[in-house]
C-alpha cells in the first residue's frame, strides 16, 4: 500500500504531542513581567529569568489543547473561536453569491476582456495583498479572498494552488516587509524602546526585493502550468478542483450571459470587502465586526436575487459546511501554543535563545539573531505576540554587539514573515490550504526555492545593514 502523507489534522495533533513530550524535558522557567502602558501588555524583564516548578503536559492536556486552543486569547488579536466563526459565516456568503451565478458570470466575462493579458493579473493582485501586510499585517482577513481569487486562476487555465499562492505570498511577503504595520513594527519598536520609523529604509527596500522574488516565482509557475498542466504541483487534484471551485461550468455549458442583476450582486460583493479593509484599517474593527458585515452582506445579496427564506438559510448554511474543515484546523493549530506555554518551556527558549548571541559580532549577531527569530517563529506564530515575548530582551542585547536596536526588529519581523509562509502552527496557512484544496506537503516543495531566495535577500540586507 503506497504510504500518504498525513493530513492537516494529524500533522497539527503530532506537533501538540511532540510539545507536550518536551513540556516533560525541557527545563521550566519564567521571566518577571511588568505592565508595558503603551503596548497594554505585560513584557518580559530583562535579566529576571528563573526556573519555577514544571508543569509537564499528559495525555489529558493533548486532548484538550485544540479546544483550549479556540478559548484562550493568549498574544494573539483575536480567539481562534473568533476567527473560525468568521471563516464560516465567509463559507455562508459566499455559498449564497455563488447560488445567485454572479460569480461564475462575473468570472467567465472577465476571462473573454483578459484573454491574452490574464498572467498580469499576478502582479497586480500581489501587490494588493502585500500592500495590506505591509500597512496593518493582513492575515486571517485574508481567507476571505481564497474563493474568490482561486476561481479566477482556474478560469485562467492556472491551478489552484497559483490562488493560493497569490494570496499567502502577496500578503505574507508584505508581512516579511512590514513598514507600518501596526501589530508586527510598531509593538516590537515600542517595545524595542526605539521609533518604529528607525531601519524604515531597509524594511522598504526587503519589501520590494522580496515583492519581486515572489511575483517572478508565481509568474514562471503559472506560465509552466498553463502551458502543460501537468506541470501543476497538484495536477492530480486538476478536475476534483475544477468541479469544487468552478460548480456549474463545464465547457458544454457556454458562456454564462452577464445580466443587470450579476452586476448589481458583484458590486455589494467587492463593496463588502472594501468594507472589511477600511474597518481593519481604520476603523479598528476585528471579527465581530466582519463576521456581522458578511451576515448583513449575505441577507442584501439574498434580497437581489430574490431567494425565499428557506433558499437562503438552507444555501448560507450549506456553505458554511464547506469550510468547517477550515475553523478546525484554525482551533488545532493554536492548541500547539497553548500546551507550550501551560508547560512553562516559552520563557525558557527564548532565555536561551538570548544567551546565544551573547559576545557575538555585528555580522555574526544580526545573523544569528534572525536564525533564532525564525525558530522562535514556529513556536509563537503571531507577530504581535513574539514582538511583546521577545524585543524586551533581545533589542537590548544588541547595544552589547554594536547593532541598532532597529536592526534588530528588522531582523525578528523578517523571520517572523518568512517562517508564517509556510509555518504549520500557523492558522492562516493551514487554513489558507484547506480553503485552496492544497496538500501541506506539496506546499513545502513548491515553497523550498523560494525560502532559500527570501533567506538570501534578507540575511544580505541584514548583513549590510550592520556597517551602514
């Protein structure tokens, strides 16, 4: 029998059993914590470690960490329960625009004005969802948009995973390139103790170099598939995915008439998530206010195309089930952080990780000190919480190297972007790869390239960074 590999769900539950194993090796230890007003939120002191009484994680823990892991707000913006909630009311609308047809009328008229042009959609869309990671972080907003951009490349004779890719790259990379972004540079920089607009320059230029790198990627990918579909990375999933993202075309059908009222649902649409960009950006919402905006969006849309109640709520619903799948795994991931942090091992990584650079070179430290932001990456996934963990003892620990404290947030938010592209306790990737139908496994060989580039990029600007 020909061994698979496993799926989201059984890499997740491994890696809380793995962490619970090392909850019982992994010497415990905390950092004194102070209340940091501008940050309203505790920071760790520097100089306070000591080991405390371990708290060894058992099978009940395990077992207990995905739904612990839905509750516990712990350094992030938002509960996971939050964000999967959300994920399925955004199943709900789109199930009920997809039943108007607008979208498959909307796709199949944009595909006839694009002919010939359509790989420039890559470009574009890239530069719009990185322009959102670099001003406010956009992650788990994002998975709003894999059902809307991933039938679009299909359409286009691309595959699926070039949505996704389009997607996670384009906003991920501007993570990477954070220069405003309010929940990665500006708390590490506060809590750095130094202004978030020191090492903008640099953050600029990573941003655009690393912009390029993806975008020449995706583009030669998308080119190759489309020019020999078997090609694709997930060539064998080509007609499965078809059929999912594109319901009710096949080629016998034509192509869809474009009426008034598509017009009229595509316009409520887009206006939705402009709606939703503005609200994150500036007017300070989170998932309440989004999950309620896509509730009042999807009853506008059922009134257009006229749909009784029992139509409506029996097709809002059917799309939520298409996505549950979805806010599982966005519960399981974060049950990773929460048996690491209930086992008392976090304080004492980064204790050590701080004793590592101890004494080093400018070169040697800033180097270093991006390895270990990465490694500490894949255990706290969020931005805002490895700023608040980290910076407070890191950013000082460069004054001893001759390196910038600002040097020193380029270094960790960098790592802390690079490693969120393809960071399994990460919710928004696996979430973003359930949405797009991807494999996990296939996802790491299509990123592994593209890894070693960004690396390059960014230890090269760090490194001449250092004697400027």
């Amino acid at each position: 029998m020909k061994l698979k590999f496993p799926s989201a769900y059984t890499i997740l539950f491994a890696l809380i059993a793995v962490v619970a194993i090392a909850t019982h090796f992994v010497p415990a230890g905390q950092y004194e914590r102070v209340t940091n007003e501008e940050l309203s939120k505790e920071v760790p002191v520097p100089g306070t470690y000591k080991v405390v009484e371990s708290n060894p994680q058992g099978f009940f823990d395990v077992v207990m960490a995905p739904v612990a892991g839905f509750y516990d707000p712990g350094s992030y913006k938002a509960r996971a329960i939050d964000v999967a909630l959300f994920v399925l009311i955004i199943g709900g609308f789109l199930g009920v625009v997809t039943k108007t047809g607008s979208i498959d009328a909307g796709i199949a008229r944009a595909m006839v004005r694009l002919k010939g042009r359509e790989k420039w959609m890559i470009p574009i869309l890239m530069a719009l969802f990185a322009a959102g990671g670099t001003i406010y972080g956009m992650a788990e907003e994002s998975l709003a948009f894999y059902a809307l951009i991933i039938p679009v490349m299909i359409a286009a004779r691309y595959d699926a995973l070039t949505g996704v890719a389009i997607i996670m790259l384009g906003a991920g990379v501007g993570t990477l390139g954070s220069t405003i972004n309010p929940f990665a540079t500006v708390i590490a920089s506060n809590a750095a103790s130094v202004p978030f607009t020191d090492g903008i320059v640099l953050r600029f230029i990573l941003l655009f170099v690393s912009w390029i790198a993806c975008v020449i990627y995706v583009m030669r990918y998308a080119e190759r598939v489309r020019a020999n579909p078997e090609m694709s990375i997930v060539a064998d999933r080509r007609e499965s995915n078809e059929a999912h993202f594109l319901k009710g075309r096949s080629e016998g059908n034509g192509v869809p008439d474009f009426t008034g009222k598509h017009g009229i649902i595509l316009v409520v649409f887009a206006a939705s998530f402009a709606v939703m960009i503005w609200g994150v950006s500036a007017g300070g919402w989170w998932m309440a206010e989004m999950s309620a905006l896509f509730i009042v969006a999807s009853l506008v849309v059922g009134v257009i195309d006229w749909m009784g109640e029992e139509e409506f709520t029996s097709t809002f619903v059917d799309g939520a089930r298409d996505l549950l799948g979805v806010a599982l795994v966005i519960g399981i991931a974060r049950g990773i952080v929460v048996v690491m942090d209930a086992g008392n091992m976090t304080d004492t990584v980064l204790f050590w990780a701080a004793g590592a650079v101890d004494g080093l070179g400018e070169v040697a430290f800033i180097n270093t000190m991006f390895a270990l932001q990465a490694g500490l990456s894949f255990l706290v996934p969020s931005s805002s919480g490895l700023a608040v963990l980290t910076m407070p003892i890191m950013a000082p620990l460069g004054d001893f190297s001759g390196v910038e404290r600002s040097l020193v947030v380029t270094a960790y938010q960098s790592a802390s972007g690079l490693v969120n592209l393809i960071n399994p306790t990460f919710a928004v990737v696996m979430g973003g790869l359930a949405l797009g139908r991807v494999p996990y496994e296939r996802w790491l060989r299509f990123m592994a390239p593209l890894m070693l580039i960004l690396i390059v990029i960014i230890t090269a600007g760090l490194s001449v960074a250092t004697n400027l």
